[in-house]
C-alpha cells in the first residue's frame, strides 16, 4: 500500500503473482502491468519534448493515448502541456496501474483510462491530439488501425507517432526473439512502411534516429528499481516471485539491447488537413 498526498493508495491488481510460473506464463502486456513498468515509446523523455513543442500542445488540447499501458504518454504530455487526456488499452490490468500512477503522482491533471480494444474503440469525441509511439504493430491490422486514428482527429489535429524500423530484414533469430519476447508478429517495417502508414498526412516534424544499447549496469540499475517498487507497493514478499520478475525483466531489456542492434527509430508529428486528406501536394523532403 501506497501512501501520497495524506490518503491510502490499494494496489490495483486483484492477484498478484503467487509463484515463479504466474511470472513466465504470463502474456506480454499482462507482464508489463504485473510489475507497473513504465512502458514508453523510443526516444522516452525525449520524444515527449519533441511532441509537445512541434505539434504545438497546450492547457487546451485534448489528446488521446493509445495503447496507453501503465499511462506514461498521458500522464507526461499532462503534466508538461496541461492538455486533457484519454488513454486506452486492451488489458484491463494496464488499465489499473495507469489509474494508480496517475492517482500516485498527486498531480491535478485531467486525466482518465478506459480499458477498451482499439479497433472498435468509440469515445464519442474527436481530439486535437492521439499519441500512437510505436505501438501500431501491437494491432492485428496496422493500417486498419491507422485510418481509425484519423477519424478521430479534429480537422488540423495531429498524430504523435514513433515507430521502430529497419530498412532490411532482421536476421531469423532476432525476429523470433521480437515475436516471442514481445509478441509482435507483423514484418518489421522499413521507414517507408512506417511513414506510409500516415498517408495523406502533413509531416510536420520529423527526427530519426538511432539507438544505443544499454550497458549491463544500466539493465541491472533499471530492474532493480522497478522490481523492488513493485515489491514495495504490491507488499509481494515471496524471494521466487521476486527472482522471476526481475530475471523476466532482464530477458525483455536484452531482447531490446538486441533489437537496438537492428532497429532505428523516427518521431513523426503529422497534421490532419480536411481539406486535402487523404492526397499529398507538398514533397517529404
């Protein structure tokens, strides 16, 4: 149990691991909430400043975070902006813990999580702003999922985009490992498929860049601090389930430091315009 700002945080997941194999059985995103990991897009930190200058967000945007997981992308691009946000996932456990975080950081921001599947997700509303980093090969239709986010921008509205590409084929052994670890089964896409997904958008920002793996030390640095919060928070005090959810942890950090190998990333801020969607008059670059 939690305690901020003078009131008592529950933590949120009704059944927390009882063992090592609730750990390794668990699917991918179910993980990802098991130990309230602060899942974000490449580039982190850095890709939320470059969000929120180029697509130029304030107290008065209204963002949608999609795939939202445990709330990172909504609950900084509120706290930096003032913006409005709505955050949805599929698993009802992520849902949970995006709630407690939000509630955790004892920011008044307006904030809300739904559990929903996004492709027949309906809020009711269009948004200034949706945030889909790199999470459209999450979905078993990508571009099906891409035309559904811009029916839900307002007219001069903007998608927050990252994603992950590499301009040839991944070795066999890197892709299993991005299929099993991750549970991403589409191709890896090139720039030009990732970019092509936001056809008839105006690209008005875009940065690409590469990716560093990190070092041993800083793996270990970084699952020693979410293990021993999740710890602390979810009062999970068994030795073996501690073990397995740091030892998990580490097999996810060194599928990425192995895909970082590989992949390189791009931020992309692209701009719905009504009245020339879904054609291009304006050159890349």
């Amino acid at each position: 149990m939690t305690t901020t700002q003078g009131f008592n945080l529950t933590w949120p997941l009704a059944t927390p691991p009882t063992g090592p194999e609730h750990v390794w059985a668990a699917s991918y995103p179910d993980f990802v909430a098991m130990i309230n990991q602060t899942n974000v897009m490449p580039g982190a930190f850095a890709t939320i400043n470059d969000w929120a200058l180029h697509a130029r967000m304030s107290a008065n945007s209204t963002l949608l975070d999609v795939a939202c997981t445990t709330g990172f992308t909504s609950r900084e691009l509120a706290r930096i902006t003032g913006c409005r946000a709505l955050g949805f996932d599929l698993s009802a456990n992520a849902i949970a813990l995006a709630r407690y975080n939000h509630l955790q950081s004892g920011r008044a921001t307006d904030v809300e999580y739904v559990q929903a599947d996004g492709m027949d997700f309906a809020p009711g509303r269009s948004f200034s702003h949706i945030a889909v980093g790199a999470a459209l090969g999450f979905f078993p239709d990508p571009p099906g999922m891409a035309r559904r986010l811009v029916d839900l921008l307002e007219d001069g509205g903007h998608i927050l985009a990252a994603p992950f590409w590499c301009d040839y084929e991944l070795p066999e052994e890197v892709q299993t490992l991005r299929r099993d670890i991750f549970g991403i089964t589409s191709p890896m896409e090139t720039r030009a498929d990732a970019l092509d997904l936001f056809r008839g958008l105006d690209v008005i920002y875009q940065a690409d860049h590469t990716l560093t793996p990190e070092t041993d030390e800083q793996v270990a640095h970084y699952c020693y601090s979410t293990i021993e919060r999740v710890c602390h928070d979810a009062e999970i005090r068994d030795p073996r389930v501690k073990e397995a959810m740091t030892e998990r942890l580490k097999s996810v950090k060194n599928a990425t430091n192995r895909l970082r190998a590989h992949q390189r990333y791009s931020v992309f801020v692209l701009r719905y315009d009504a009245t020339t969607y879904p054609h291009r008059y304006v050159e890349l670059f």
